[in-house]
C-alpha cells in the first residue's frame, strides 16, 4: 500500500498510515513527536510505540506497529474523543509533516 493513508475499513475513529520498512517503528515514533510539537499539539508518550494527543477538545492515541510477516508498519491514530473533523483534518497535517 505505500505510504498513503487509509481510513481503516468503516472505522471512522481510526487514521492509519503504512509506513513500509524503511524506518525502524521508533523512527516514526520520532517524527510523528516533531509534527506534534510542530503543530502545537499536546502529547504524552505513553510507551517507545505510542503517545497520547490533545487538541482543542479532541483526545487520540497514535502508536506505531508492526504488521504480520515483515511486511513494513503502520502508524494507527485512533480518535478517543472530540470532533471526527478536527481529528482528521489533524491526522492529514501530521501525516503531511511526517512526509508520508
């Protein structure tokens, strides 16, 4: 799939976007805490593969995995709470930012 951003299979809380081999998973871990702090958004790392969002009322999760049998990563922003517009209006600026 590249690194294009899906919204996962009629999951409107969730923002994906894979990430292929090319970085480790702390890599995009990295780069997504920039486009944060870049954005002004507020965060918690919560662990080495996920942090805690909060943005103008909206609350998401974002965590880097990997996928089955070497296949590459992804990088799942799930929406906790807040505005679904805002959340993916969100996503796309950070995803763009990451360069994805």
């Amino acid at each position: 799939r590249g690194a294009e951003a899906l919204a996962a299979e009629g999951r409107v809380n969730v923002f994906e976007v894979a990430c292929g081999l090319e970085q480790h998973p702390r890599q995009v871990l990295q780069q997504l805490v920039a486009a944060l702090n870049t954005d002004g958004v507020s965060y918690r790392q919560m662990s080495a593969f996920m942090v805690r969002c909060q943005d103008q009322g909206l609350r998401m999760q974002a965590e880097v995995f990997k996928l089955d049998r070497g296949s590459g990563h992804v990088l799942r922003m799930t929406r906790a709470s807040g505005d679904i517009w805002h959340f993916r209006e969100l996503c796309g600026r950070l995803v763009s930012s990451m360069g994805f």
